[in-house]
C-alpha cells in the first residue's frame, strides 16, 4: 500500500507541473505546435484512439440513432484493442511503407499491460492508433478517413459473420 501511496503522489506532482502561469495569471503554453514525427508513439496513439472512437461513434449514427445501449455497445467492441488488431490485419495491403513504419514504431513502444486483449493484439491495435494519431496531426485528414472506414467496414463485416 505504501508503494502505492508514492506512485500517487509522484503522479500528482508530475501533473502539477504540466501547467505553469504567467505573472498576469495565464496559462503558459509550452509547446507552439506538434511535431508528430518527434511525438512518442504512445503519444500519437492517445490521439488516435481519440479519433477513431469519434469516427466510429459518428459512424454509428447511420445505423442506429435511438438507442443509445446498442450504439455503446458496438462502439466499445469495434474500438476494443482485438478489433482494432483485426482491423490492422485486414488493411495492411492498402497502407503506404511510411504508414507500416508508423504501425511498427507504434506496435513497438512500451506499454503497460493490457486488460481485455492479449499482448500481441494490445501492440497491435498501438500501432494501429499510432497510424491514425500521426494521420490527424499531420493534417492528412482525407487519408486518415480512408482507413477509418476501410477499418468499420472489415470489422463490421466481420463481426457480423462471426454472429451468424
């Protein structure tokens, strides 16, 4: 428990220093933009699962608009880390080398432990929000919609073959 008590406290001090003020009382900025490409991983993948659980809930909307319990549900699932390890899977063929070197880099970061999902699809689906984080701060929005529906489509397709 002690130990557990000074993680607490280390993780509350870090916050603390995420802000800093001015004399007038602002809040300083410390960074003027993102640089994706110097961005940790894990840092593009924060922002890509972001994104792809708004796309998939905007997505949603063209199938269910009423029943709030069915649209959670098949978001929770279809953003789960397995699902998005499928997704990957059946994309690959249609990503560009740089968009794999980013999937890789992403797969490749340490991580904690994942919960829900075994090691490999928790990378995997790293890597694949890694892609799309990188995707949206780079401002290659177009590109980032491609994947995101070319992933609803497979995973749809597939969970609904596997219900069947």
């Amino acid at each position: 428990m002690k130990r557990n008590g000074q993680k607490y406290r280390l993780l509350r001090k870090r916050e603390a220093s995420v802000f800093g003020f001015d004399d007038n009382g602002d809040i300083v900025e410390r960074y003027d933009g993102i640089d994706a490409g110097k961005a940790s991983p894990l840092v593009t993948a924060y922002i890509g699962d972001a994104y792809y659980h708004l796309f998939v809930r905007k997505r949603m909307l063209s199938y269910e608009q009423s029943r709030v319990e069915i649209l959670h549900g098949f978001c929770a699932r279809i953003v789960s880390a397995p699902w998005q390890a499928r997704a990957y899977e059946r994309i690959e063929g249609s990503l560009t080398d740089e968009e794999r070197d980013l999937f890789r880099r992403g797969r490749n970061a340490h991580s904690h432990a994942p919960r829900a999902a075994t090691f490999k699809e928790y990378h995997m689906s790293t890597g694949f929000e890694s892609v799309l984080g990188t995707l949206y701060l780079t401002g290659r929005l177009q590109r980032l919609d491609e994947i995101c529906e070319a992933s609803f489509q497979a995973v749809v397709h597939d969970m609904m073959s596997e219900e069947k």
